[in-house]
C-alpha cells in the first residue's frame, strides 16, 4: 500500500505546476476569479461534494470589496484568462471562496484547514535575476503580485485535498478544506465565518509559509497576531474660495488634520501594544478653496481584541468629534479586520507532537516572537474556540528570496510537499488526539 | 445769574477731591461697593430721586460675576474703607448700579448720560515718580487699580449732575444719569438694558476720556469698537494614573489643546475683522496623571455683531467638538460681552456742533481710527437705537502720564471740568437739536 | 478720414473670429504655445518688431511651471493643433510671452497695455445650453477651459495692434503690447517684470472683463487685490510598517497636520485682511506604513504686501519647525504670487475722464468693493510706479453667462470692441494727460 | 548567645517610636533635614563611620531641586521641630544623604541596603478613622505626609543599623547603609550614584513595602519599573494685544498646544511599552493678551532605558520644533529620571532561598506582574551590574490602610521587624551565596 510519503512524492510536479500557474496569474482580494474556477474543477474532479460563492461568504460581512466596476473588469479579465465558465458565476461579484467536505462515513471529529488564494496590490520584479521571471511565471496582471505566498498556499490546500482523498479509508470523521479570498487587507475571513463555514469545525488548523521562520522549523501553534480593524474615514464638508468667503467654507481638510492627531494619541494602554496609523491623507482640490473633502485610511490594532476594540471606539469617537469642530460630516467605513488569538494548547502540543515524529524538522517550537503582524484566519480560530473546538495557526518555515511584500518575493518550492505530509498527517493521526486528551 | 462755565469752575477742587478719594479705594468690577454708596448719597442729598441696585441691573444678565466668597469679603472691605451702611444693601451680592432722574417738568426727550465705576484688576504703581503715589492717593487695595480712567468718568457723573441740578430751570425733559459697574471685562452694562435702564432713552451720550486721543481734541461719535464675546471653557475629564492605567483616563488637556488650536484656526471672515484668543490655559493636577480638568479664557471678536456671532458660534462647535473628541464634558461660560456700533448720525452732528460752539478743543472730529478695542456701553446704544433714539460715544481727549491698563497710568484732571461743561452744554441746548432735525 | 469707431467696427467680426478660435483651443498656464504662435504671427504681420520668449521671460522669475514632461507633450499638442512652427522655437520650454512694440517716431511716453493668453485647469460644460458648446467652439482640450475670458483679453490685444497700427500717423510716443502667459495661479507677470519688459514703460495698463461688475459699467483703477504667495510644500519622512516598527518611521503626515493647524492660526494681523489657504493635502502611501510623503498646495494673501509678506515669512517658520517636530524634510516650492496694488491717481483720473467722454458706459467708477482676489499684473504696476510711472487697472463690465472658473463661463463678446475702442482712445488722446498733469 | 530573632523582637517598640516620629515630621524631597539629623545621630551613636551630605550626593546631578528659599525656610522649620543643629550643616542646601559602614575585619564582599526618606507633597486625612490621626502622629508639616511608606523604609533601615552593629561578630565583609532622600519624583538617587556611593558595592538591595504585595509575600527581584525622565518645558513668546495687534504676539500657548498633541503621537515603539504624559499645562496671563508664557509638566517612560530614551529624544526634537513654529524660545528642565531594571538572577534566587528558609513568609515570588510604576534606586542597581555586582529590589508585602499617595495611607508597622530580620539574614548569610555561585 502507498504511504503518505509516497503519495505526497508523486505530486510534488503537479504541486510546482499548480502553483507556478497561479503565480503566473495572480489576482488581488476578492478578485480570484480565475484561481477559484480552477480550484473548484480540481476538487469536483477529486470527487469532493462543494459549497460555492454566496454558500460561503455572507455578503453584508464582505469588508474592503473592490467597486462593482473593477469587479466587472476583473472577471471578464479572468475569463479571458481562462477562468473556467462553468464554475464562474458562483464567484461572480465578490464571492470567491471554496469549502470542499471529505465524509469519512466513520465517526469522529470535523477537522478544518484553511488556505488562502489571493495576491498582492503589487508589480512583480522584472530583474532578470528574479526566479519567476527567469522561468517564465511571472505575474501577468499589472498590479498584482502573489508577493506572500499564498499562491503555495492554495498548492498546498489542493494537494491536501488529493492526498486525503487517496487515504480516505484511512480516515475518520469529517474534513472541509476551506479555500478563502482576500486575506490581505485582513478582509475575506469574517465574510466565512459570519456564512458559518467554521461552525461545526472541532479541529481547526490555518497556515502560512515563510514570515521569517527559517527553513527545517515549525511553529506549531503562532500567537503574535495584532488584533486589527481597517476604516476608511471621508470627511465631507462645504467648499468656499478661500481669499473671498473663507467663513462660507466648511473645512474637511483641518478636520482631517485635527483628528490625524488625536488618533495618533490613542495608543497608551496598560493591556500591551495597541497601535493606531494614518497611513493616507487625501484631502482638498485646489490651493484657493477651502476643502471640501478629506479622506483618511486608518487602521487601529491591538495585542489583544480587547485592547483593539478600546482603540477603535475611542477611534469613532475622535472622528466625529473632529468633524463636529468644523461643522463637516463624517463617514467610516470597514475596510477590514482581523482578531488576536491564543492557539488550544492541546491542539498544538498534538501538532508539536506530530511534527516531531514526522522528522521532516530540525527545530518544532510552539510560539515565536515575531514583529506585530495581522491574519484574518483569527476570526476563524476565535469562532471554532468559541464553540468549544481546538483551533492552532502553524508556521512553515522556508528560505525566501526576498521579505514578503516585496517585489522579489519568491519561496523555495519544496516547502509544498513538506506542509502537504505535515497536514495529512495530522488528519491520519487525528483518533490519537482524542484519546490524549 | 451764574453761567454753566461759573458752575464748573466753583466744581473743580471738589471733583480732584471726589476723583482722588475714588481713586484710593479703588473697586474692581462688581465690587464697586464704596463708590456705590458714595455716589448714591451725593445724588441723593442733590435731590435726585435714585433707582438702585437690583431695580436697575438684571440679575441674570449679570456676566462674569466674582464669587459669593469674594463679594462678602469685599463688601466687609469696603465698610471698612467707608461704605455707607445705609445704602450698601441696595449693592450687596454685586448690583452697584445707581440710575439718578431728573425730571424738569417741561416738555421735551429724555436724555441719558452713562459713566462706569469700576476698576481694574491690577497693582498700582509705587514709583517715586508715578503722581497718585507721590501726592498720596494710590489705591491702597491690593489687586484693584483706576489704571483706566473710570475714577474720572464717575467724577464728571458727579459733577454733571451737580451742575444740572443747579441749572435745573433752564432744561427741558428728563434727564437720566445712569452709573453703571464693570465695564471692564464688558460684564456690567448688558445687566443694565436687561433692566430696561435705557428704554425710554431718547438721546444717548456714553464717554470715555484718553484712549489715546490727543488732548485738546474730541471725538464726537467714535466706532471703533468690535463686538465681543467673553467666554470660560471647563474641560472635565477622567484622571489616571498616566504610566499605570493611561487608558482608563479621559484627557482633558487633549482636548483643551485641540481645541486651542481650531480655535485660532476660526478668524477668516469676508466680513472684516475677526479675532480669536484663547489667552490663558490652566490644565492638569501632576506630571504622572491624566489631565481630568482644563480651562480656557477665550474672547471672540468682531468688526460687526455679525461676524463676532459667526465666530462665537463656530467656536462652540469647536469646544463641543474638541470635548467629543476626547470623551469629556465642557461648559461654556459667558463672561462679558459687547457690541459693535455706529452712532446716530444726527446725534453726533450735534454734539459736534455744541462742541466747536464751546471753544474748549482745538480739534472736533466725529470718528477716528482707532486700535480694535471693545466696550460694553455699545449694549446701551444698540438699545436706544433700535427703540428709535439717537445714541453717541464721545471721547475725551486728555493727557495720559501712562496708557490705559498700565500700572503708572494717570490723566490729567483739568479734562474733568472740560467734560462736564460738554455734556451739560448738550443737556442745555437739547431743544436745538429738536428743531434741527 | 476713418475714425476709431469705424476701424472698431470693422474689426468686429474678426475679433470674433480670433476669440473662438482661442476659446476652442485653450491652452493653460506656461503653454499657450499655440496662441503664442498665431499671436506673433498676427502682430508680424502687421508689423510690430517683437521680443518673443525668453527675450521677454526670465526663466527663473518663473513660477509653477509644469514638468519638462507636460511642457514637451503639450508642445506637441500644440503642433498638432496648428501651432505655427517658425515662432515655435521661441516659446519652446515654456517661454510662451511676446512683447510688440510700437515707436511712433514722435516725441512723447512710453505706454504700456498687458493682456493674458492662458487657460483654467478645467473641463469645458458640454451641456448644450452652454453657448460655446452650441456653436461649436468649445475647448478641445481636456482639463483647459478659457473660463476667465483670457481668450477675449487676447483678442483685445490683437485688436488693439491693428487699429494702432491703421492710426499710427495720430499716435505720438511709443505703445507695448504685452501678451503675457500663466496668469492664472499668478505665475507668468512676475518673469516679464524680471525681464524687464515694463521698466521703460511710463503709462501702464493693465485690464480684464467681467470679475461681477456690471455691463454698461467700467472700472478705471480697480484697487481690490489681495498680495499673494503660492507656495507647494513636499515634507520627507521615512517609511516604516505601523504595526511592526513605528518608531523607525518619521511621519510627513503628522508633521503636515500640525503644519496645517498651524498655518490657519496665522491669519489675524492688525494691518488688514490676511488670509491662509492649505488647501490640498496628500500624504502617505498605504493603511499601514508610516506615510514618508506629505504635499501641501498653500496660499497666503494679504491686503498688502506688508501683511502678506508677514503672513508668508511666518509661515516658512511654521513649517520649518513642524518638520523639526517630526525629524522630516521639509522643502517649499515658489508657485505663484502677486502683489497689492494702488492704481495711480492721476492716471485713474485721465482713464475715467477719457471713459466718459466716450459715450460706451452708463457708469464710469474709479474703484469698486470686491471679493478678495489677486491679480499678477500687479507686478507691473508696482515696478511701472516704482520707477515713477503711472499705472492702472480697469476692468470693462459685462453680461457673464456664469462666474469666472465655472464650466459654463462666458461673456457676452461685444465687449471686446469696447474695451479696444476704450484703450486705443487712451493712447489716442495719450499727450491730454501730460497736459493736465 | 541572643539570636537575630531575640534582637528584633527586642526593637519593635523603638522601631514603632522612630516611624511615628518621622510620620509626624514628614519631609518632601530635598527637605528632609530633620529626618536627617536624627538618623545620623542614631547611626553616629551606634558607632557607625559616617559620609554625609556632599560627600555622597553629588550637587549638580540633583534633579527637581527646590528654590534657595524654600530650602532655607525648610531648614528653619526643621530646626524649630528639633533637627539637630550639630549635623544640619552637612545637609543645608539640599543635601540630606548619608551613608553609613559596617566593615566587619574580616575578608568579604561589600553589601549595600538602600531606604528611602522622604515624604511625597500631599496633605495627610483629618478623618478620624486614620490611625495616625487617631493615635496623634499625623503629619504636623501641612502639604506634607508619609503616604509612600518611606518613614518605614527609613526605620527599618535604623532597626537594620542596631541589628548589625550588634551581631558584627557574626558578619564579614563590608555593609553599607544608605539612607536617599527624594526619592519621590525620582530626584535623588542619580545624585548619591554619581558621587559613588555603590561603586564599590558587590551585593546591593533596595526595599519597599506595600505596593499592592499582599501580607505575608515577598518578592525577592522586582522587575517592573519603567525608565522614566521628568521634564519641565518653558516656553517663552512675547504679549501683545490680541484684539488690537495680535501679529506682535509670539504665542506661547498655542506652541504648547502643538507641543503637547505631538508629544502625545511619540508612543508607538515595538520596544515595548511606551509612555508620554503633559500632565500640566499653564499658559497665558489674561484673556485678551496673547500668551506670552506657557509650562509643561512631562514625563516620558519606557520599559526599557533604550525605549525612554528614544522617546525623550523625540521629545526633546518636538518641543524645539513646536517653539519653531512660533518663534518663541523653549527650555528644559531635567526634574527627575529613573531606570528600568532586571535583578541579577542569582542574588534574587539567594534572596529567594533565604526567605524561604525564614519561614515568615506564605508566598515567597520571585516577580510580580505590577502596574507600571518607576523607581530612582534603578540607578543604584544599573550602576553595580554595570560594575559586575548583584543587585535586586526587594518587596515586603503588607496589609495597607489604603493606597500609596493617598491621604489615608497607613501601614501595618509589623512589616518593619519582618523586613529587618530578612535583610540581616541576607547579610548574615552572605558567605552561603559566594559558595553557590
């Protein structure tokens, strides 16, 4: 009989294939399109029953979603991309996510991993000494950059789901691949869990490659993640010639330097590490008028959701406050947001555990102290914890060309095949976890 | 039979006389308690019938009333220094104001002439050289000093209404002699048109001597006076422990200086002259701890009542605003006030006339451009007017060792005996101005 | 003998001809090299020697001048558009103003008349009530719009050449006719001036229709502008990510913010109006990253050159010292400025008696109170008087089919022959105002 | 042969006389001349050598120091409550620190012990359920009180002092007593080190009480102090007249304002914990006259020195900017500073050890999470790590009538005998800790 190893030897071309095409054509948040038609073909293909678009994305709970336009645009360009047209009009407007469930048809637990499929807001190196671009895979979309790896990601969540479907009558219990859009700008997770896809889910497991853990370790269960929410403020006011009838102008651009200021005053806290950020200020449209307008994109995080929400409310209360000073009217909106989180200790002492005996690692750790960074799988942690469900974030480590983010980005391809036998195993293993506990 | 001229010069000795002894025991604002009983006497025993007290200034429109503490001890002090018990009553709690009428039983307007008693908040000068000190009439209460010329304005009332009481026969009408407290700080005269003291005013003269017109000269209308707002911020907020608990503070010395800010941000009016200061800030208990408390002493002002009611009402947007902000309450204040204002064209014509026709300046003017200052006397002919009567701000030319609000400021006396020999020639040939018209 | 008035007339349809033609291919500030072509051209044609472009413009002097980039594609344009290439050359890079001169050979002054060619950075109405759009000459260019009536000033300029040149034989002295670029924005008069082109100029004129006075009304030497400086301020910081590291970021927002703040508590200044604009803001480059780029489009005016310059000195420090605050570059760029202006009495009065005479207007002014504006031609006026001309400003009345820097803006052309009729009577009759002096 | 248990049971009442007498005279920082003067002469009478005054406190690296006269009136006022005038000397002007040694003859370490003396600025409670009150030792120095528990600190250092001296025989090495004044507003420590009263120390401990440890817990190294620097910011503009010339004004009030708003946007540091607070904020002089004046009372933190560091420097950049702005002048004052610190592990865990084996204690820990407060002994303990010595700070728990800085502090005073018989066994054991290391 083939063993895991085995099977996950035999995929590790198709893996660099798949991943090599959805690098070649990477697409942003809430536009992956393309990426989700294919993705879905090679699951139905391997005989998993599907929940599509709208089934497992709750519209309203969608944050920071591109313009009807752009939407528009995006799909017409994946089509012509080849997004298979079979599948496409369950993504069709924003709704670009995937839940594919195994039923063993023996008992046991829901186990749940979630990959992520979207790109960055980015143009790809074009230096000749940028891997992609040297084999020919670089992005073809302008502006659009798998710069994070989640490209290897959705690889990993795809050869997962052939592996576990090979085994499956070692299995038991159930298992839902949950393919999600738009984790940048911590955007797409809440709109999955809100439509519920984590409710049943007693064994949950996020992951991502890279984020400077070094090649041969493992974070079994990471806890830096900031809580954080993403808010679009547009200050709206009356605009007045500003050297003939200054007192007729209602000023959107002091407004906005007012509040500037006190939310960059926010941030003292005695419950830990609390953050608030101006990062764009756009405001008025000629030197000899008073502005009219200002629009702010903040983010406000936090070491914890406590501490976050603290910041956020009083947020909220700093923007209208300024805009009453100056008699203009205010408008947030939510471009996004992620939570904090504690991984279940058990859940990831049985990762540890796991990864250990896998010997595929030189160095398993629990935690490590990393630079105050935001995931939006927190949301689906926090909910399988909430309904009494372990729930753990695991850290591939791998060699990466350049820091994430960067238009150089690129990661060694072998890590696919690593995390594929890591996850795989966890769910051959799973029965061992209950008699521990 | 003795002309106007014999009456004012037998006067002069006595008005150095009442002008010195003013000048010692000289009473702030709403502490006019000596100088109250003093005039009332010296009106009564003249013969003039009085409204005092609470019959001539509204209590609720008083502005910027010290303390109850303060007006105890200061009426003590003034029993002590000589306040006249048998009138003192009318004043306690704050309403020295005296309205003297003289009725001469034949036909014609009623004219009103209005001085103020008070004086300001400051130490008089102990220099060798300063003349009041020298010649043994400095004030000797700490804190209050007649650095504005008021001692004399109340003198010239005295005078004025010895000399009309003397020539009684010759007017006609009702003559009105109005004494009014506080004017400095603008917080006394709007309690007096709250009483109604100028309602059946047809002919309306305020003065004023110095303020850096030359002497020998007088202005017969002068409009120079901005509108004014006085206005006391209270900031109250939480306090906490700011290295321990910051958070759990609510600052309200953020939200004085945000405030402070938007404030001076206000004055730009197509309108004309517009002016904001927050000219004292008071905040906070202690280095380590959460500001909980902050006030402001803030004035508006403006070339109109129309651009002075833009900015004051801009202004409480602003400290609403700035409180919201910052998660605080604020009170607002109200602690003097004035208008701006244009004399009656007529009645300044006139009073030019009789002034040339005296002989006794060497320059007449109507108006002159003057440094932007506020008084209150503005409410008395904003009144008149609006009621249909002619109304008038003269100046007095004169002297000064000193300018107004200086610790070594002193005028001349001789423009005692020069004002009221102007203001009775107008009284004694009222019916001229009649006929012109 | 052919009078002005018939010249006048027979001008009318060609002074039509130009001014659409103009209209219809408006150019903006700096590159009105298609009108500078046509414009030189006419004026050779009739036999003014010219001084053309950088004769006539100090490349350094100039303020707000577009990138080499726009400069090098407009120029194209212009090209394309029926610039004419052999006068090209002299404007190329921005040098778009041409000086005619006209010696009479007769003993007598030199006068000066200065008209704008340039455009408004806006979208032309397409709205089919809007007359250009009607007839057909609306601008074919993007973002450029003659909605301030330059087109027609220009017209009046090449009006003015012809009849002057046809009268020639009954002028005395010598006549310059200024065409000048980028007055809007107050760029273009201040590099003439340097280049000295109005420094032998005795009798200075300077005009423009509209602005809300009247038709059948002119304005002989209108007094109304505020001094100006247009300044572009760039702050440097230093990028870092917000969450991760936001002390090794040095914020150009926050230091713009409280530069803002700062600026807009400038404007009170007992000299008179004073008046600060930050009316753009753009800053930062995502949600995130500590914003290392800040631009403010600033004015600062005065209503005088005194208040402006206090105003301008105070608000280099402001912005020196908001950038110490935030350990950022702070560079300011000079992009425009104009002066306050006292026309000359004596030659105000000689406009107004010569306006009267003509029988064209139902009301001849000297000044009229308007809104606060600024104007570059005071550059001229201040240098022609500094150096003992005299100089004015006149402004023809007329019907507006909506405010100047509307999208649907336009005059009623009858105008033009006015004002030419107006201005060749002045030159006409140019030897009665050295009589009468 | 009497144990070290015998000798403190025989102190307890000596020890209750010396602290209620040192509550009923509490001195503030700087001022504590009496307290001073009695423990020298105990110390003397004990026979301990003694270094007083400048001898251990360095004058210019006093911080937060009190005017000359407030220092001689306090001198007085000492003397009349019965300072002994044979000692005073050494501390007039400010310099009330003694160091007391022990050198024992035989071969050693040198052991340091740290108390504190001074009382904070506050009024004591006249409530007659206070126990001082109650018992007759309340502070009789009004705006003076015990309410930190330094009277205790100094009394066990006392109790400490008699304990050694008379079991000597049983000790080797050197000890030294320290007895630092103002340590309240961190003031007084960095003086005593830079006059190198713990250079030559090898095992140093600091004490306090109470600090929210319950009864009955010791904490043998606490760790959670934050580096702090106190600083006064004078701002000095010019007045002028706000109505009439505002633009002669420099303000000050207004450059606070801005100073204040980015002091508060400075804490955001991935250091960690970070702090900024304008505690007070006084500014201005009247109403109407732009301020010309303005203090701020701030305090930077940090939980590392390189975090308090960064900021104050940042601060400091800040305030010369915002002074730039307005061009107004700025000062800095140091008031106070402190360190953060992390107890040598080893000491901590022989201080640990030892209480353990004292069986006085129900909880023996070796940190404890607190409120994040400073403490200036950090400088004492820096030094002698920087030096290659052990050093810690030591917490005794105890019931607290209430809390610190509050006016109804009190202690339970059995602590006092708990806290000496742990300090005299560290030093009487000492010679077990060299032989672990």
């Amino acid at each position: 009989m083939k063993t895991l190893s085995d099977h996950v030897s035999a995929l590790v071309p198709q893996m660099q294939t798949w991943r090599r095409d959805l690098h070649q054509f990477a697409e942003s948040g809430w536009l992956e399109f393309r990426t989700a038609t294919l993705v879905a073909e090679e699951l139905h293909r391997l005989g998993y029953p599907l929940k599509l678009g709208r089934e497992v994305i709750d519209a309203d709970a969608r944050m920071g979603l591109p313009s009807d336009a752009v939407l528009a645009a995006q799909e017409a360009r994946a089509l012509e991309q080849g997004a298979l047209p079979q599948w496409l009009s369950h993504f069709s407007g924003g709704f670009c996510g995937i839940v594919a469930t195994l039923e063993t048809g023996r008992p046991g637990p829901v186990m749940g991993f979630r990959v992520d499929m979207d790109a960055l807001d980015l143009n790809e190196s074009s230096a000749a000494d940028h891997l992609p671009q040297r084999e020919g895979f670089a992005s073809c979309n302008a502006g659009m950059m798998h710069a994070c790896g989640h490209d290897g990601h959705t690889t990993i969540g795809l050869g997962l789901a052939r592996v576990l479907m090979a085994m499956k009558d070692q299995l038991s219990g159930t298992i839902k691949l949950i393919f999600q859009p738009a984790e940048e700008g911590v955007r797409g997770a809440k709109a999955m869990v809100a439509a519920g896809v984590v409710d049943d889910v007693d064994l949950f497991t996020a992951i991502h490659l890279g984020t400077g853990v070094p090649a041969g370790e493992i974070v079994c269960g990471s806890d830096s993640f900031l809580a954080t929410t993403k808010l679009d403020v547009q200050f709206t006011g009356v605009g007045a010639h500003a050297g003939g009838r200054p007192e007729e102008g209602r000023n959107a651009l002091l407004a906005a330097a007012q509040a500037t200021l006190a939310l960059h005053n926010l941030p003292q806290h005695s419950g830990g590490v609390a953050r608030v950020n101006v990062g764009v200020l756009q405001a008025g449209t000629g030197r000899n008028v008073v502005a009219d307008t200002a629009l702010m994109k903040v983010e406000t995080r936090g070491v914890s959701n406590q501490v976050n929400d603290d910041i956020y409310q009083q947020a909220l209360r700093v923007i209208a406050g300024a805009a009453a000073m100056y008699g203009v009217e205010s408008e947030v909106k939510l471009m996004g947001g992620a939570r904090s989180c504690t991984p279940s200790q058990p859940w990831v002492a049985f990762i540890h555990q796991q990864a250990e005996a896998l010997g595929l690692f030189n160095s398993v750790v629990d935690t490590k102290q990393q630079a105050a960074g935001s995931e939006d799988a927190t949301y689906m942690l926090e909910r399988v914890q909430q309904r009494g469900g372990q729930a753990s974030y695991v850290i591939f480590g791998c060699e990466l060309a350049a820091g994430h983010h960067n238009a150089k980005f690129d990661f060694d391809e072998a890590i696919m095949a690593t995390a594929v036998q890591t996850l795989a195993t966890l769910a051959l293993n799973q029965a061992q976890f209950g008699s521990q506990q």
